[in-house]
C-alpha cells in the first residue's frame, strides 16, 4: 500500500517526471548529433556516450570531428536539428560554455591548460578564488589548498616546488597533472583532455597517463582526445574511432587487443570503414 503523501508508483510517476527527464544510466549521451559548417559536414549522426565513471579514448586523424565533438559537448557549438544532448539524464536543448561547466564538464587543451608566467596556486585557482568571508581573496587557504594537492593528489614531495613556483618550471606531464588536479578540485564530473601527451617525453607520457588514471580513481569520467592509439589503449574502458565527421567503430578494451585495435584503425585510414565490422556494444 503506498502511504499518504508518497510519489505515484508506475505509469503515474513517469507522468509526473520532468519533461526533459529520461532514463539515462550515462552520464553523458549524444545521440544523431550532426554539425554543418557551410559546405563542410563536421559531423555525420554521431551517437557518442560516457559512463559515469568511464575513461572513453577517442581517435581520429586530423578532420575526423574530434575537436568538433568537444565544442558541442562544452556548449561551444551547437549542433544542427535532430540531435539529442543528455547529460545526468536530462535533455539539454540549449548548452552553452557556462552552463555545461554548471553541470560539471571541464576541458584541458593541450596548449592553454595553464598560464606558464603564474605561479602554482594562481593556476589552481583562477577564475575561482576563494575568499574570506568579508570577500577578500584567502591567499593563505589558496596556498595551503594548493600545498595539500601537491602532495595528495600530484604526487610532489620535493622541497624545490612550492605553491610559489611559476608553471613554466615544471615539466609537461607536470602541467597536465595540475590542470586535472584543478579540475577535479573543482568537482568536475567529465573531464575532457584534449591530446594531453602531445609532445611529451615518454617519461613525462607515462606521468601524464598516471594523472588521467587518477581520474578513473576519484570517481569521475574522462574523453581522452589524441590520434596515437599507443597511449590512449593503456587507460582507456572504451574506445571510439571516428573518421571524417562518422563513428567509424567503437570497441571495449577487454574485448579487443591493441595489435587488432591498430589493424582496425588501419583499416579506417585507408576505407574509412572497419568492413562491416559491428561495433562493440556495453
């Protein structure tokens, strides 16, 4: 029996639900999401989805709608008619910038993930300093914070780094470490990377991927954007190849290796297609 004042049960409570609400066990799901840019069709119907804590690898060369698909997510362009966005299970008809950060997601472009001149602390918290509680800014806390996730969370035990150091000091799978660590500190629920090991060492590679694993350990997801299946297969849940504006495949890392993983992809590069190879689903 339901008791008095309780929600509907059934076919009555869906009645009663938002109506931008679905069911959605996803954090984030793209669905038939196209992007026309004059003559040119970024992106063809892509059906695109992350888990709530799931690392996804995108792949693609340069034109396949990589960087088109992170500004549609970010609210940075919109896609044309037809599509649907679903981030947390509701429908998002018109994201922008502000509101898809409101709702968690956060980006670290490769070469504007920090600003190199500033030191550690300001870089953590730019744009979102804390304050006292007469509105002042709280250097010590931002100090003493940034010290905290230094050692917490980056892993620093080194006396010669403190909140004080400048960014450009530090090394490049360093500056990746920080611009997650910021993100996360910053309660973000997707955290897209785009190309994070560009031009790193393969020391500094393999330190930029612990960060993106710390990722994965904290609860969140993460789109990890690069062309080099060789450092995204090592992190990644699962992993979709696009190519030229189309989901071009799509595969779960415990069901396909990386040697047949870099096969299919050569298939991509040179048919554009994986011959009728079905995606992998899950």
């Amino acid at each position: 029996m339901t008791r008095p004042g309780a929600p509907p049960a059934g076919r009555d409570a869906r009645k009663q639900r938002e109506p931008d609400a679905v069911d959605a066990p996803d954090l984030l799901r793209l669905t038939g999401i196209s992007k026309t840019f004059g003559e040119v069709q970024a992106l063809q119907g892509v059906d695109f989805r992350v888990g709530r804590n799931e690392i996804v690898g995108v792949l693609g060369d340069n034109g396949a709608g990589k960087s088109t698909l992170i500004k549609i997510i970010t609210g940075y362009h919109r896609p044309d008619r037809g599509g649907e966005i679903v981030i947390d299970g509701r429908r998002v008809a018109d994201l922008t910038v502000a509101r898809a950060r409101a709702l968690g997601i956060e980006t670290v472009y490769q070469e504007k993930a920090l600003a190199d001149k500033q030191s550690l602390w300001r870089n953590i918290f730019m744009g979102r300093e804390l304050v006292t509680a007469l509105g002042l800014l709280d250097l010590g806390r931002m100090r003493r914070e940034t010290r905290r996730l230094m050692s917490e969370e980056m892993g620093f035990t080194s006396a010669a780094v403190t909140p004080d150091t400048a960014v450009r000091t530090m090394s490049g799978g360093e500056r990746q470490g920080v611009a997650i660590v910021r993100a996360l500190y910053f309660q973000a629920r997707l955290i897209i990377l785009d190309e994070p090991t560009m031009g790193l060492s393969v020391s500094e590679t393999q330190k930029a991927l612990d960060f993106v694993r710390g990722i994965k350990r904290a609860g969140k997801a993460c789109i990890f954007i690069d062309h080099n299946v060789f450092h995204v297969y090592p992190v990644a849940d699962r992993i979709v190849v696009l190519d030229r504006g189309r989901v071009a495949g799509e595969f779960r890392k415990a069901g396909v290796t990386l040697e047949e993983l870099t096969r299919r992809l050569q298939q991509v590069a040179q048919t554009g297609s994986l011959d009728g190879t079905p995606a992998a689903q899950g």
